[in-house]
C-alpha cells in the first residue's frame, strides 16, 4: 500500500469512515430477505418500504442499494448476511426473523433493520421491545393473542376439526415458540395439534403428504419469507389434499387460500422506512423502539370456501376486512 493511500486509510478510520464507504458516491443501504424480491409478493413488500422512504424525502435513486434474498433457501442467508457487512452499508434493513439474526451474527455494530419480525425478544435480536439496546430495531409480531385468535378463527371455519396441522419453517427462531403457542391454544379447546416442518421451498409438497398421513383435518400456516416466496405452491397443495388452511398472512387469500388472519405486512414494511430515516439522521438502534402493528386483516376466500364444502358463518363475513368472491 502506498504511504498516501495509508495516510488516507488512517484519516477515514479516526472519523469512523471506512474506506469502502468512502469510496461510494452514495449512502449505501442493503436489504436482505430468505423471499424472493422479484416475486410479486416480495416486490409489493419491498416497494411499500420504498414507498415510505419517498414520503420522508428519500428516493432510492439517493442511495447505492445492495438487495440480497436466499429465493426461498435460509440456509443461504448466513453467507449472504456477510457478504453485505463486508460491502459496508450504512444500514440493512431485513424481512423475516432469520434474515436479521444471519446479520446479527455477522456484525455487532452495524445498523439493521427488521421491516417485519416474529418475536426478536424471543430470537434474541433484542433486549426489549422499549430498549432494544443493540444495534437492532424495527417492527414485530409478537403479540400474545394471536395463537388463540387463529384457533378460534379456524375452527369457526371448520368446526369438525379436530386435528390441525401448523406449517413451520424451522430456520426461522420464532416459529418453535409460535407453534407451542397454537397447541396449547388448540389442546384447550379439545383439538389435537402437530407441527410438520419444511426446510426449503422444495420440501413442502412432502410437508403436506405428512399431514395427510397424519390426518389432518385442517391446517395453519406460519407467517415467513420462506412460505411467503411459495404462497401459490402451498395454495395449491393446501387444495390438492382438501385441506382448510389459516394463513398467518395476508398473501394467501388473493390467490386462493381459505382464510387468513395478521397484521398488514405491506404496512409494516412501509413503516420501516420510519427507523431508516431517523438512524441516516443519527439515531441509534438501541434507543429506537420495537413497534408493533397496529392494523390486522382478516381476509376470507368464498370460491375456496365452496370448493371445499364449507359455509362460512355470517358472523365471520361480518367481521371481514376483506371477502373474496
């Protein structure tokens, strides 16, 4: 190395610039997911994040932007988390529990993120949802009633049922706790439950042979990237084996799934942009909140409904966000 370019390296190092971000023209911002970005889910998510960055006077032409997503292989998030620390972004703002714990791991100290998250109390991204106290922030799920809440609304669906199936990813650190939740939930109410767990995209249509093994009568699919990349596959095969599924998101119902109850992921994602712009103007994660929803979607599929001999309780057409015929 030449004396000027140590000189330089040393200069930028003491103001805590590094000298690949001193390099670039523009503030340089990542994104990583285990979705797709191309997919249309994935593309909807994303452009609400940009959405919002544009209604804080961000456009993405402001900033060199490095997105990465495993296309539906976690297991490929851990090599792409470091790739994105070494390119030295400002922040990275990741979909999905495993996206932000394969950063956390990878780097201590540089700004993330979550545009959604399970539970980063539980995943260990966070000390607190007041206090996160590290360098992670953003928006959760976590909230106590949901296990119940998609008992209650499934078997007002399907009323007969009485053992459930729950779809688990489980590379992502939420869904163990999540799937205890629903059973306990379920044994209370007389409804047998079991988890079935599909690694990869491509092992899904094996998750739901088991589930027929296993008899199941109905089934509830936890909300992640990984399912969110395949909702058309699960949609199909959830029709294919004639099962009456709840979905822990709202992408499922649109393209023919029963029901679905959560919060609005696309909200969320464009509140992200809130955190991106209050660390780019020097904000720490640690001292920013962990938000948790404020709007949820109960979506029902009529066609579905019918297709699989149900009727669905006027009752629950009634509290309907939004019906599907």
């Amino acid at each position: 190395m030449r004396r000027r370019d140590l000189i330089l390296d040393l200069a930028l190092a003491a103001a805590g610039v590094s000298p690949a971000r001193a390099a670039a023209a523009k503030p340089r911002l990542a994104t990583l997911s285990a979705a797709s970005n191309d997919a249309p889910l994935g593309a909807k998510r994303w452009g609400a994040f940009w959405e919002g960055m544009q209604s804080l006077g961000h456009s993405p032409q402001d900033f060199e932007v490095e997105a990465r997503s495993a296309d539906g292989h976690p297991d490929r998030l851990v090599s792409l988390a470091a790739e994105l620390v070494r390119l030295d972004p400002q922040i990275i703002v990741c979909w999905g529990s495993e996206a932000s714990l394969a950063v956390k791991r990878a780097t201590s100290t540089m700004p993330i993120v979550m545009a959604v998250s399970g539970d980063p109390i539980g995943a260990g991204l966070a000390a607190s949802l007041v206090r996160p106290g590290g360098n992670v922030t953003g928006l959760s799920l976590a909230l106590p009633d949901m296990a119940g809440k998609h008992v209650e609304l499934l078997l007002t669906m399907v009323p007969h049922a009485k053992r459930i199936a729950i779809l688990t990813n489980p590379h992502d650190p939420t869904h163990a706790g999540r799937a205890e939740a629903i059973k306990g939930a379920a044994r209370s109410v007389g409804v047998a439950p079991f988890t079935v767990a599909a690694l990869t995209v491509d092992r899904i249509d094996g998750a739901f042979t088991e589930m027929t093994r296993q008899n199941a009568d109905a089934l509830i699919v936890l909300g992640t990237p990984l399912f969110a990349s395949a909702n058309t596959v699960i949609v199909a095969l959830a029709a294919r084996h004639r099962l009456p599924a709840l979905y822990d998101a709202s992408g499922f119902v649109p393209v023919g799934g029963l029901i679905s109850y959560s919060a609005d992921i696309t909200d969320l994602f464009r509140r992200a942009a809130t955190f991106v712009d209050n660390i780019l103007n020097g904000a720490k994660p640690a001292d920013l909140p962990i938000e948790q929803p404020t709007r949820f979607q109960l979506l029902i599929n009529l066609k579905t409904a019918a297709a699989l001999g149900l009727t669905v309780p006027q009752s629950l057409l009634q509290r309907a966000d939004e019906v599907i015929e």
